[in-house]
C-alpha cells in the first residue's frame, strides 16, 4: 500500500519537440485568435518573399492572394508568390516541415530568424483545418519546377512529404509559391491585414506587391524606385557579444592551436595586436590550447571579453538600412505630403551587435491632421503594427517626452514619423516580434535621428512660413498697384511712359524687397491676378 502511494506521488517527465511546443503554445508566436492568426500568416509569408527577393539584389515582384475556402466559412487559403533566389529542391521538406530549421542562422540581419514564422502558419493550418501547405518552387538557373504537399510530424518535428512531383519551366522563372488553409477571421482582420501590405509598401517602394483579398478587392502598389537597399553580409560575432555557450560552439568549430590564433580566428575585428594586448590584460596565455579551457576559464575569458573597452565596434556590413532615398521615396508615394526629410544615422552598438537607426519624417499634404503623431514602425524592415504604444519608439516621438513645438509642430498637426531599427539582434519585447525594448542605446539614438529629422522639418515650416508672409504682403501691394501704376503713368505721360511699364517696375521692387525668387514670384503673381480679376 505505501509502495502504491509513493509510485502515485512521483512525477513523471517526458521532453517536447519544438514543434509540440509551439502546437501546445501557439498564442507566443501570434496565432493566439483567428484574426490574428490571418495577420501573422500574411506577414510571415510576405517576409518570406521579401527577404528571398532584396536580400540578394532582386527587384521584388511579389502576389498575395487570399480566397475563402468553399463550404468552409472560416476557412482561408492563403497564398504568396515571389520571384526569389527559389529553394533548392532537398532543402524543400524541412525548410517548410520542420520548425527551428532555417538559412537565416548567419550573423546578418535579415526580417526573421528564428526558422519559426512560416512553420508556425503551416502548424497552425494543419492543426485547425488538416490541409497541408502547397509549395512550388524554382532556383535561379532551373530548367525546373519543384512541387511539394507537406505536413508536420508534429510528435518528432519531421516533415511528411504526402506528394512531390517536378515539371519542365519553360519560361525560365524563379522563386517560390506558398499556399496554405488556415482558420480566420477576414472581417476582424481586414483593416489590419490592409495597412501592413500599405506599410511593407511605403517601406519597399523598390517593389510591386498585388494584394487580393477575398472580397475581390485587388490592390496594386507599383514599383517607384529601382534602388535596392544595401545587401548585408555574414560576419564574425564580436567579442562583446559571447557567452560561455557561444564560446565553447566557436571553439568546437575551430582549428586553433593557441588562444591567440583563436582570437583572431574567430571574432570580427581583433588583429594580431588587440588579441595580444587583451589577453595580456585578461590574464591568459596566449599560448594556451583554447579546446582545454574547463568552465570556470571559459566563465572568466567569456567575462573579460564583455568588459574590455578597447575592441573596435561591431562591424556594419551585416546590416541593410533602406537610406534616406528609398525613405523619402516610400513617404511621398503612398502619404503624398508636402514635405519629406529622412535621416539615417551612424552604426552603433549595445551587447556587442551592431544597429543602425533611422527616422523618417512626412508633413501635410494628404496626412489627416491628428492629435499625435502617425508612427510608422519597421525593424529590420518589417513593419510593426501592434503593441505600438509600449514600443521604445513610440516613447521618443510621444508629444509628452519630445517637443514638438520647437519644431513648429502644434498639434493636431498633419504629421508621420518613420522609424526603423536595422541590427542582427533586435530587442524584441516578445517572440511576436511587434514591439521593440527600451534599450538605452537605441532609445538615444532614436531620439538624435528624430532631432536630426525634424531641424529640417522645422526649416521648412519657417521658409514656409516667410513665404506665407511674403505672400500677403504682394496681395496688398497688388491690391493697389493697377491705380497706382495708373497715377504714375498720367503724371509721366510726358515721358512717354506707360501704365504697363511703371507696373513692370513696381513688381521688381517688390519682388528685391521680399527677396523672392523669379520662377516662385512669377508664379505667385500670377495666381493674384487671375483671383483679383474674378
């Protein structure tokens, strides 16, 4: 009897795969409701096609399409078309029927990382409807197209590949073809699911996204600027960003026969002479077999690395900015406002991983006037649409922290800010990626990026201003210029001059006196005549 009740008091254990857990704790990577699980379906798929298209310097062209399933209500399919680099067949099954297997495991910043967006649309479909995901797909160069049906074994985190079958690709192209059922809910998610293609536009005007929507709607945003933003490359981690985990992995890859060709070996940036001088001044050997370190040398050299203050900083050539130009071309086409400034600041780093920040700023002309400003968020060029008031960014452009008013910005004021964070390890607040930590580094940088945009904002709303001013100025003096002119011209008729002359004259003074430029007074000028004639 006491035999039985101890055996009843034990625990038992058993371990979870990956994809068990995420099968059991969906709500972590956004699939908590089938709004939501529509929105994070498009996104992770449309991320997809980006990062298989810009990433290596193709101008994207890129379909999404959602239909509602027949005789199922709630049913959607959900498909993405790209013109990608394409996968390489054997890598089919796994890249979408295992979670956690990825190409973007490389220190490059890239919109996701994790190997887990996609498989978690394809997991969550396969949960809720049983369809497993479609793919289609063709490398670059391919005289052949690949077709996939694929499930996840969700007990053993494997793919099941139910059907494969490959076809002639006589028109050469490339890239892959994504379709999975889901459970949705177009109606909670349209609004949603709408802005962020219009917000993936405004941050990707180098690209033609269609978008068809299961009420038939189909919208098209063209492509506006050839430019592609800047490609990143793999790099080395920095010695400021190790632990003792990462060491021991980059040990284990290394073919180092001394600490000192470790060093150099193995991180970014440190010569011959900084991995001298640092292990002179961590107290190692330089001599010394790294493959023999035990864990308290590995915890103190791990240590050493975080504190030391002379490595150079974090390398930028892993990250992608868009840069001003793509910026300020993705404002004016979608917002069309009067005025758009961008600022793209200099790398920085926290924790050993390199970011680079940027600010976009666009004012008036078809932005609404509102309380606040519009914050457009993107890190790592995706854009972030919920959780936007406990986002890091929101906290610099809030109108309780920054002020606006020496900008000449009153609010409601028509006015949008972009800000965007491109790093190799952005500090999301969750594993649904849709706000970003309060970072000290980043935060300041944020804020010197929006400064920097908004001096020219504020330049030119004074010239603007001035320009209003002066405006006013030759309404009055146009008001009376036809009678004087007239005055002038009978007192001088003995002269020979005429009223048409004397006005000429009087319109240069005026335009020296106001310091206008010919084409902008002519212009202006103009306007007045045509409204004081009606």
């Amino acid at each position: 009897m006491a035999r039985k009740q101890q055996a009843a008091q034990q625990e038992s254990f058993r371990s979870m795969t990956p994809s068990q857990f995420f099968y059991e704790y969906r709500e972590v990577a956004g699939f908590g409701s089938p709004s939501r699980a529509l929105y994070q379906t498009v996104r992770e798929l449309v991320e997809n096609a980006l990062d298989a298209t810009d990433v290596h310097g193709i101008l994207p062209d890129i379909t999404l399409t959602i239909e509602q399933v027949p005789r199922h209500p709630t049913y959607y399919r959900v498909t993405v078309e790209d013109n990608g680099i394409g996968i390489q067949p054997q890598h089919v099954p796994y890249a979408f029927g295992q979670v956690l297997y990825s190409s973007k495991y490389r220190l490059r910043q890239a919109r996701g990382r994790f190997g887990l967006g996609a498989k978690m649309a394809i997991l969550y479909g396969q949960i809720k409807t049983g369809e497993p995901v479609e793919v289609y797909t063709s490398p670059i160069g391919s005289s052949r197209i690949y077709f996939f049906k694929i499930k996840i074994d969700i007990e053993r985190n494997r793919p099941i590949v139910l059907a494969r079958g490959e076809y002639p690709n006589p028109s050469g192209w490339h890239g892959t073809r994504v379709s999975v059922v889901i459970e949705g809910d177009w109606p909670r998610a349209r609004h949603r699911i709408h802005e962020y293609i219009r917000r993936t536009a405004i941050a990707a005007p180098y690209a033609n996204i269609t978008f068809i929507d299961p009420d038939g709607n189909i919208t098209v945003y063209r492509r506006t600027i050839d430019k592609l933003p800047k490609q990143p490359r793999e790099v080395k981690p920095h010695p400021q960003g190790v632990d003792i985990e990462l060491l021991k992995q980059l040990i284990r890859k290394s073919r180092a026969n001394t600490l000192l060709e470790f060093l150099i070996d193995a991180f970014q940036g440190v010569g011959r002479k900084t991995a001298e001088a640092f292990l002179e001044w961590a107290g190692f050997d330089k001599n010394l077999d790294p493959h023999k370190l035990d864990d308290r040398k590995l915890e103190k050299l791990a240590r050493k690395l975080r504190e030391y203050q002379r490595f150079r900083p974090p390398s930028a050539d892993s990250l992608s900015p868009f840069g001003p130009e793509i910026i300020e071309a993705g404002l004016r086409t979608i917002l069309k406002p009067e005025f758009v400034a961008a600022v793209t600041r200099r790398p920085r780093a926290y924790e050993g991983h390199s970011f680079i920040v940027e600010v976009g700023i666009a004012y008036g002309g078809q932005i609404p006037p509102s309380s606040e400003p519009i914050l457009l968020r993107y890190a790592n060029k995706i854009p972030l649409l919920y959780d936007e008031k406990s986002d890091v960014a929101w906290k610099v452009v809030d109108p309780k922290n920054f002020d606006w008013r020496n900008y000449l910005v009153v609010f409601p004021a028509p006015v949008a800010v972009l800000t965007h964070i491109a790093s190799t390890k952005v500090p999301y607040k969750g594993v649904g990626k849709e706000s970003v930590a309060d970072v000290p580094e980043i935060e300041q940088e944020l804020r010197n990026a929006l400064r920097e945009a908004a001096r020219k904002l504020r330049e030119y709303l004074l010239q603007k201003k001035k320009e209003e001013e002066a405006k006013k100025r030759v309404i009055t003096f146009m008001k009376y210029t036809p009678e004087i002119a007239k005055s002038l011209a009978t007192i001088l008729k003995d002269y020979s001059v005429n009223e048409d002359y004397i006005r000429e004259m009087l319109l240069t003074a005026m335009k020296k006196r106001l310091k206008i430029e010919d084409e902008k007074f002519a212009k202006l000028v103009e306007g007045l005549e045509v409204n004081i004639e009606e």
